[in-house]
C-alpha cells in the first residue's frame, strides 16, 4: 500500500503489493509488528498482532525459538 492505494498486478514477474499471502508469513509480521503494532492490513483491515496470532500455536512457536536464538547469540560478549 503506497499512499492509501495498493498495486495489484498479475503479469508474471510483477510486483504484488500487499503480497497476497502477507499475512502468512511470520518473517513479514514480526518485524513488521516491531515497527508498528497499530500497523493495519490494507486489504483484511486487520492489526498485525491479529495475524501473527492467526498463523496458529505452531508457527507462533517457531517464531519464538527464532527470536530467542536471535536474542541469545546478541547477549553473547566478546569472549
């Protein structure tokens, strides 16, 4: 969504904004919902932190093994 619009073209090799399956994808939403949580969907209108909990418990479980192994080889000092 650019301005209020969104680009939708189907030609093969087009760009599709939003991607259509966005709200699919936890490596979109998580960081997407680190930048914005008031961050609505242009096409389902729906807030980010509703569609991370819409991917279901085991997807939302990887993200957060994902995110702990970030956090945890960040805490790591020099040695």
């Amino acid at each position: 969504m650019h301005g209020g619009s969104t680009i939708s073209r189907r030609a093969r090799g087009s760009l599709i904004l939003p991607h259509p399956e966005m709200h699919q994808r936890p490596f979109v939403l998580v960081p997407l919902h680190e930048v914005d949580r008031h961050w609505r969907h242009p096409v389902l209108g729906l807030k980010v932190a509703t569609l991370i909990v819409r991917l279901g418990p085991a997807t939302r479980a990887s993200i957060r093994q994902i995110l702990d192994f970030a956090a945890s080889a960040c805490d790591k000092g020099p040695g």
